[in-house]
C-alpha cells in the first residue's frame, strides 16, 4: 500500500493535494510520502522479527534514495544503512544513523574511502575481492585498529530482471567464489588488521521471484556451516536486498511476508545475527515525480506525444533499463482512453518514457504523476541539456517540505571556473 490516492477527482500524497505541491515548487518535482516509507519499513521489520529472525539489521540501501529527510525519517524507526562511498555514509551519519549499524558495501573501496569507513566507525565493511581485503587490512593497521569484514560471495545464481541489474552471477564483477571466501575468511582470521564477522551476498535488484534467492541463500547457510566446521566464528549472514516491487504491469512480487518464511526455512537452526539491504522496496512505491504536460503534439498519421516538462535527466529508469512506470494524471478526466506517447524534452529520441500508453485524455498544463518513483529517481538525475536539478519534497500527514530546492541558474554557473588563459 502506498499513500498516493485520488481524493475529490485528485491525486493527493497523504493529505496534500499533489497540484498544491505543483503549484508551490513548481515541476518537474519528486514527491515522497513518509507514511509509506514508515509502512514499508515496519512491514519488512515485523514480518522478519515475526518469522522468528531475531532482530535483524535492516540496513536500508541508501543508493536508492539517498536524501537525508528520507535517510532521517527510516533512521528514527531504526533502520541502519547499507552505503557505497564517503558521500553516502556523511549522508547517513547526517540523518542520526549510528556508524555501528551502518554497512559500506562496493566493488571498488578506495584507500581514503576506507580510511574514512573506519574513522568514523562503520559497523561492516563488505570485502568483495582479494586485493580489497588486503588493503582494508593495510589501512586498519596503519591506524593500530582491525576493520570488522564480511565477505561478500557471489552465489552464482541467475536473478533474472534486467541485465544491468543482475549481479550474482561469476560472470558479472561483485564478490568471490565460495572457494575464494573459505580461503579469505581463513585468512582474515589470522591477519592483525582484520576482524571477519560473516559473509553477505546480493544477487541483484527488482527479483520478483523468491526461487533465485532460494538458491542463494541455501549455499549462504552451507558457506557458514563450513566456516564453522573449520573452526572459524560467524556471527553475522547478511543476505543483502533485492526484493522486487510492483510497476503495475507485472505479476505481483513476493511479499515480505513471504520472504522473511522463506528465509526461516532455509536458515533454521542456524544461529546467526541476519542484516538486509533492501532499497527498492522501501523506497520505489513512496514516492512519485509530478510532472506537467507542456503540450499534445499530434503527427498526421494520428501518433500522440504527450510531452512533459520532465525527461530523462530527471527520471532515466525508462531510457535506461526500459522499465516501466505507472503514469496518473493529477486530475483524471473521465471518458474514453486516449493513446500517447509520453516523452520530455531532451533532443534524443531515448527520452520517451512510454510508447502507446492509454490514458485519461491529456491537455496542455495537466499534471501526471510518474509512480514508484521513489527508489533510483531522484539519485540518478543529471542536469543533462543544462536542465536544473530536480528538486524533492517529503510529504508528512497534511504537512510537507522542500527537502532538496531546484537550484537557480546562478548555482548552476557559479560552480563552474574560467580558466586563467580565457579571462
Ligand atoms: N545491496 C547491494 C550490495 C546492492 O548492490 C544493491 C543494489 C542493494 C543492496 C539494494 O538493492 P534493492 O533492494 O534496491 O534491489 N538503478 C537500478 C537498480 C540498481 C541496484 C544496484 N544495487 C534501477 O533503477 O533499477
């Protein structure tokens, strides 16, 4: 459930009408809902606490959605963050996440980055190579303390989704073997700057299918098992995000509740502190981008194009990885579809956002909302065209907020410098 709804012939985000919003900030804008990131989180929270999992870590995948009014609202429910870089652990430890439940995952940590991970304190560093390990090793000596690890294995397994998005598999670049991770587990236990904690893996993103994490997670259990028969200490299985959300037109992904059964099932009896890093699920469903239609652009041949004031700077998920968003206008007229294609205004024919979408008919200065647009929205925006970044406000009951402002032109230009040659 999310907290967009049509209230009066009106889409509201809890109790603001989004054309308020429109009116105020302007568009395009992203739009979030606190109630449902709240919803979301407690839902996963209690369905794993409910499946017998002990209290789990649930670090939230702060790529998804990285404003820190977003990072604030999940940090006070409890939520730690699972980060890849010095800007996403400052945003975190920003918003009050305490640096022990925050996790610093990512393929290619460098030198500072780590430095910076144990500085600060960071509860786990995901190691997900040889030469990664030596070097956190390396730093954390350097600085007379040992750098808390887990080995970040990749299961081999097929996801399936989008290509782009899939990392479980030996082919793709995350993590080790299982051969590997016995091997630098072993090691680590024995290396002064180095204190190995457990193993993690994450075999992609938007999986709606419990099957692939199924066979995941039941090497995961055989992993720790050997681990432990060879006497080394695991205290800590972190099984990474993943879970996939519904984008209207696909069949309904597992549910939370489903998820946290299956994991009981393939871990029972293994006694291990569980962390998670889900992303999407939280975030994608609360949040939307409010757009307006500049105008209908209508060819002879009779094709529709709806463009908007949005485009793929501000949302490139379509253009990107060809998914697919729900498209609501604000005010839906009543009447017979009408088929478009919604597209923005950058000068390539990549920004479409859909082909032949039906849709309430559509006229210049409607508002249309872009749906579960919450997670790898806002984060993967780009000024491309020299387009204003795209602001973002957080919705609370009938309250909201200018959470990130649309930067001026002023701002824009201000960053950039004349070189001495040209003054
Ligand atoms: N943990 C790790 C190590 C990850 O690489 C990711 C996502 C997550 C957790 C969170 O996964 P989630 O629960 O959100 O599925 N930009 C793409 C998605 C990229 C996901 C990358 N890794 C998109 O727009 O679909």
């Amino acid at each position: 459930m999310n907290h967009f709804e049509l209230e009066g012939g009106e889409l509201h985000c809890e109790g603001v009408a989004l054309s308020a919003i429109a009116e105020a900030v302007g568009t395009p804008v992203y739009v979030y809902s606190s109630a449902t990131l709240e919803r979301h989180y407690t839902v996963l929270r209690d369905a794993l606490v409910d499946a017998g999992l002990g209290q789990p870590l649930i670090a939230y995948a702060v790529k998804a959605n990285s404003n820190v009014a977003v990072l604030r609202t999940l940090g006070k429910l409890g939520a730690g963050a699972d980060t890849v870089s010095i800007g996403e652990i400052k945003r975190a430890l920003a918003a009050g996440i305490p640096a022990r439940r925050i996790v610093f995952s990512g393929v290619g940590k460098t030198e500072a980055e780590l430095a910076f991970a144990l500085d600060v304190g960071v509860g786990e560093i995901n190691v997900e190579s040889e030469p990664e390990m030596h070097l956190a090793s390396k730093v954390a000596q350097a600085r007379g303390t040992r750098a808390t690890i887990a080995i970040r294995v990749n299961p081999d397994v097929s996801a399936g989704g989008h290509a782009k998005i899939s990392t479980g598999k030996s082919e793709n670049k995350f993590g080790v073997s299982f051969s590997e991770a016995e091997r630098l587990y072993a090691q680590a236990s024995n290396n002064a700057g180095l204190k190995p904690v457990g193993v993690t893996c994450h075999i992609g993103s938007q999986i709606t299918d419990l099957a692939p994490l199924e066979e995941a997670f039941v090497k995961m259990r055989g992993l720790v098992q050997r681990l432990r028969t060879e006497g080394l200490s695991v205290e800590r299985l972190d099984l990474g995000g993943g879970l996939g959300v519904p984008y209207f037109n696909m069949p309904t992904p597992a549910t939370p509740a489903d998820y946290a059964a299956m994991i009981a099932r393939t871990m029972k009896g293994l006694d291990v502190e569980f962390a998670f890093e889900p992303g999407r699920m939280i975030a994608a469903n609360a949040g939307i981008l409010l757009s307006r239609v500049q105008h209908i652009h209508e060819r002879p041949e009779g094709r529709k194009f709806a463009v908007l004031d949005a485009a793929m700077n501000d949302l490139i998920r379509p253009a990107m990885y060809d998914a697919y968003h729900d498209i609501r206008p604000v005010k839906p007229r009543p009447g017979p579809l009408v088929t478009y294609d919604v597209v923005g205004p950058i000068c390539e024919t990549g920004d479409t956002f859909t082909r032949d979408r039906d849709l309430p008919r559509l006229e210049a200065g409607d508002l249309v909302a872009f749906m579960s647009a919450g997670a790898y929205g806002a984060v993967m925006s780009s000024e491309y065209n020299s387009r204003l970044l795209v602001p973002e406000v957080l919705v609370k009951g009938d309250e909201y907020a200018v959470v990130r402002p649309r930067p001026t032109y002023e701002d824009m230009l201000d960053r950039e410098r004349t070189p001495p040659w040209q003054l």
